[in-house]
C-alpha cells in the first residue's frame, strides 16, 4: 500500500493513473485502487439519494403551503427530476436502486420540509404521501395540502 494514499490523495491518485496506463502492475496501489472505485460508486448511490431529498422536501413544501407556492420551487422541483433523469442515464445500473434511495431520501426530506415551513414534523406524513413514480413525473404536483 501507498502511504501518499492518505498523506497526499491528489498525488497518489496521478501516480496510479500514470501507472494504470502504463499497465506497471509491479508499483500499482491495486488494494487502494480498489478501495477508492468503491467509494466511487457510493458516491454515485449518495447522489442519487441526495437529489431525491431535495425532490421531496420541495414536493412536500408545494402540498403543504400552498400559498408560498413559486415559481423557485418549480424550479427545483423540475431541475431535481432532470438531475435524477441524467443521473440514471450516465448510471444505468442506478436504476435498481430508485425504489431505495427514494424511501431514504424521504424521512430526510420529511425532517427538511418541517423545518423550512416550521410545521411540526408529526404533521407531516410519516410515509410518503405520492410514490416514486409521480415524484419523478415531469407534470405532475400534489394538489392537496395536509
């Protein structure tokens, strides 16, 4: 193992590349290496997740305000669909894991909607009051407020 794994990450991480290209295995970081491709790949879970948080919250805050309603949350709304759309479509393998990161990503978004509409969290649906498939939908809001 490296030691400029952890002591120098940008460094380590040119190093390798070069040594990857050059197909040098003798010097190769190759537990690193693996290490940090798997990271890679959380990271890319995380990010999924993550734009389904602000998806939701925002979701939430359109059906439980909706006279604060404008045209900012739209906005979000819509450009967190086609973040997630990209995202899917640079990571297909993604796709498996809508379900999930959805479910996740709703008791976070839950917590975030209480406090940016300072309504009491047990106000707000324990479980999801829409399904992934309408969260995803390009034309598709909640009408209903709590």
């Amino acid at each position: 193992m490296d030691a400029r794994h952890k002591t120098d990450f940008y460094a380590w991480t040119q190093d390798q590349a070069a040594l990857a290209r050059s197909r040098s295995s003798n010097a190769f970081d190759w537990d690193n290496v693996a290490l940090e491709l798997e990271a890679l790949g959380k990271a890319e879970s995380r990010e999924l997740r993550s734009r389904f948080v602000i998806l939701l919250a925002h979701l939430l805050k359109w059906m439980i305000q909706p006279e604060r309603r404008c045209r900012s949350w739209a906005n979000t709304i819509a450009n967190q669909r086609d973040e997630i759309a990209f995202h899917l479509e640079d990571n297909p393998s993604l796709k498996s894991q809508i379900q999930d990161s959805f479910n996740l990503a709703y008791p976070l978004a839950r917590r975030i909607a209480s406090t940016e509409t300072d309504l009491d969290l047990e106000l707000i649906p324990l479980e999801p009051p829409f399904n992934v498939d309408q969260a995803r939908q390009a034309d598709w809001l909640p009408d209903a407020d709590l």
